[in-house]
C-alpha cells in the first residue's frame, strides 16, 4: 500500500490525527509485515513510532 493509504488507515483507526502523517518508516515495515517477504527488525529512538507499525498491520489483517 502507498504511504497516502497508510495514513488514511490510520487515521481512519485513529492512530493518528488528522493533519499528521506517518513515517516513511512505519508505512514500509507495515508492507513488508503484510506481504510476508522478511522478518523485520524496527531499531528507531522511543517515541519515534514504533508500536502504531504493529497496530496498523493488526488494524488491516483484522479488515481482510
């Protein structure tokens, strides 16, 4: 999914508010997840958004 679609799912589940937008990071991990390619390791500083990736994938895999 594009990162436009990623922002308007998480904003949909309020992840987010409206106005922001998430990081390039968080829309990428979240497609690798949900493709089943990789694993995938989040290394990032806290607070930089780690847990809203998972809750994003867990917001779509519960929709499909």
């Amino acid at each position: 999914m594009t990162a436009d679609e990623w922002n308007w799912l998480a904003l949909l589940a309020k992840l987010i508010k409206d106005g922001w937008s998430l990081r390039c990071f968080q829309s990428g991990t979240a497609n690798i997840v949900l493709e089943r390619k990789h694993d995938v390791v989040v290394i990032a500083l806290m607070g930089a958004g780690k847990s809203i990736c998972s809750a994003k994938v867990h917001h779509e895999i519960e929709e499909r």
